[in-house]
C-alpha cells in the first residue's frame, strides 16, 4: 500500500503531536516527582532525597528530549531516538497517569519511521 504526501504529511505530523504530549507529560512528571520530595511533614533521608532528586532530573531531561526532538521528525534517525527516550523514560515512571508519556514517544517514532518508510 503507497502513501501519498498527504497522507505522510498527515501520518507525520500525528508523530510530532504525539511526541509533543507525550514529552510535556514526562517533564510535567518529573517537576511533580522532585517537588513531591518537599511536600511530606518530615524531611526525608538524604539518600532518599538524592534518589528522588536523581529520577526527577532524568525524566526532566528525557522529557526536553522529547519535545526538542518531536520538532524534529524528519529522519528516521530522530524516530528511534524518540522511541528510544520513550523506552527509557518508561523505565523511570512512576505513576499510572505518567505511563501514558512513554507509550506515546514510542508510538510517535513508530508512526513516524512508518511514515518515512512507506
């Protein structure tokens, strides 16, 4: 079945939404996971603060990862880097509603290397 640039246009830009919410939702996750740090009535350890601190600022940088290159799907190169900052991100999440980040980055770069390969 042939794609014509319409539907690849279409079929990319589906990829860049996709990886845009998906990246927002794992950076809005790791604001939320270091600040929930400092929201418990004691303070906690400061190997428990470090850990916290630690996946707080990978999901952030996976997240500018993210949306940086969902900008940038034009190669098939960018697509597997974004499933591959969608897989590791997923590694690193916490909570049910932040699953939904990864999943969409990998989705994103598998519609997108569809649509560059079709």
């Amino acid at each position: 079945m042939n794609m014509n640039d319409k539907d690849r246009r279409s079929a990319l830009e589906l990829a860049r939404v996709m990886g845009l919410l998906g990246g927002l939702v794992i950076l809005i996750a790791g604001v939320l996971s270091l600040l929930s740090a400092f929201d418990r009535r004691y303070i906690p350890s400061l190997d428990v603060l470090v850990n916290i601190a630690t996946y707080a600022f990978l999901l952030v940088v996976l997240g500018l990862v993210a949306v940086f290159a969902s900008m940038r799907l034009t190669g098939v190169g960018w697509c597997v880097m974004m499933i591959g900052v969608g897989l590791l991100a997923y590694r690193f999440g916490a909570d049910f509603l932040y699953e939904a980040g990864p999943i969409l980055l990998v989705l994103a770069g598998i519609i997108g290397i569809v649509s560059k390969m079709a």
